[in-house]
C-alpha cells in the first residue's frame, strides 16, 4: 500500500510505502487499521503483485489501484488496537493473475495451530535497522496459544497484569525470525488441511515487544474472529458480479 506521503520512497518519487495488505475480493484490501486511521484515502494506492519496491525491472509487472474507501471495524480501538482491522474498497478490482490472486478467509473462529504459518512483508530485518527491505521477505512461524503468548508477553514491559485481548493470536517467539516495523497490515497465512497451496488467512500483522525476541511472540490480528464482519461488508460492496477472479475451490 503507498501513500503520497509516508516512509519508504518506491520507484516513484512521490509514492512511499506504508504498510502491507492483502486481497481478499478483486476490489477489497485487508490491512490493519492502524495503518490507515490517519490517511485520506484519496491518498492512498493499493499495489498488487510486488516484488522488490526500488525497481521495475521484474518478470512480473505489479498493478495499482487507487483508494475510494476505508471501513473501519466498528470496534476498532485507536489506542489500545482491538479489532485492528479496516478494509480498503478500490475505485476498480484488479486482474487476477499468476502472482496476484485472491487470500482465503477462515470459517468464523476457526483455531490454528499449525508450526507451518508464514507472515510476508517489506518490514525491517531487525528492531535496530534504519530502513525496510526492498524485496518482500516471507518467514515461517509456528502458532502461539494465548496461554503461552499472555504469559510470554507478562515478562516484557507490559507487565505482570497484562491479558491478551480476545481480537489477538500469536505466532513466533524464535530468535531473529519475525514480522517487524513496517510488516504492519501484512497477513499471516497457515494452510488449508486437506489442499495443497492453499492458505487461510489466519491475522495480520499488529504489534509486538522489538522483535525476532527469543520466546517473545509477535502479536496478530485474529482473522477468523471477524470473518463473518468482512463477508458481510464485502456483500455490501459488491452487490453485483465483477467477475474477474475464478471461483475459489473453497467455500469461503
């Protein structure tokens, strides 16, 4: 997602990275909330099929649609980042291609609990780096509990009073593997048992204490929470067929 004025310049001088997102109907971006609450979305462009942001010189041309919408998840909390979720409706879908498809979204509260997630972004490699990568990174992660993330993260600053909010999973807590600044709005995917490279998208990324922390988990938006919330805005959008991506062969 760029925006006319944030942080890390791209091809184009006057656009600038701010956070990633994924596509989850032909015109609707999911990204976090956080990273939108303060944009115009006249300002903001989604760009699907990226790669290495400092250049355009790749097998595969990315497309960009411009904003026309942000909807907010009506229990969205500014401070304390429940509910850190927000939809981007564009102006037009994109076109499915090879390296630009649609995510899947799991069943309403579905659990996971798979060693086998990963998380993508163009975050920093590490808490101290000055800048974001150029060229999208992709890490695996186990799941977390809540049990075992609450109790990891009463150790940091947050403290021994510190309970996980019911909007949250986790996922990580392995030395220097980890979504990091700039990683906000990207998803964190684990497969669809039964289906080969098939994957539900089970958060997004949302904060954490520094990161690639041994035994420190990141922390998520919990997706399946509030699947039933984004189908329903996602029908309100889109009250015809606009037809550009195949029917998934899941029932989402």
């Amino acid at each position: 997602m760029q925006t006319e004025e944030s942080q890390v310049e791209l091809t184009e001088p006057s656009s600038k990275y701010i956070c990633g997102g994924s596509l989850i109907a032909p015109n609707v971006v999911l990204t976090a909330a956080h990273c939108v609450m303060n944009q115009n979305p006249e300002t903001l462009i989604a760009r699907a099929g990226e790669w290495d942001i400092m250049t355009k010189n790749e097998v595969l041309d990315y497309q960009e649609q411009r904003v026309e919408q942000v909807i907010f998840h009506p229990n969205f909390h500014h401070e304390l980042l429940f509910h850190n979720l927000a939809l981007l409706v564009l102006e037009n879908p994109f076109v499915a291609n090879e390296h630009i498809q649609l995510i899947c979204l799991p069943p309403q509260n579905l659990a996971f609990n798979s060693n086998s997630c990963f998380a993508t972004g163009w975050g920093k490699a590490d808490f101290v780096s000055e800048n974001s990568q150029a060229i999208l990174k992709k890490i695996q992660l186990p799941m977390v509990s809540k049990h075992d993330c609450q109790s990891a993260l009463k150790t940091t600053n947050l403290g021994p009073k510190f309970r996980l909010h019911e909007s949250f999973i986790c996922a990580g807590g392995q030395d220097g593997v980890d979504t990091c600044t700039g990683d906000g709005g990207s998803p964190l995917m684990c497969p669809v048992p039964g289906f080969q490279n098939k994957y539900y998208q089970a958060g997004i990324v949302a904060w954490g204490i520094g990161c690639g922390q041994t035994d420190i988990p990141g922390v998520y938006v919990r997706n399946s929470l509030h699947t039933e919330w984004i189908k329903e805005e996602i029908r309100k959008i889109n009250t015809g067929d606009i037809g550009v991506f195949t029917k998934s062969e899941i029932d989402e």
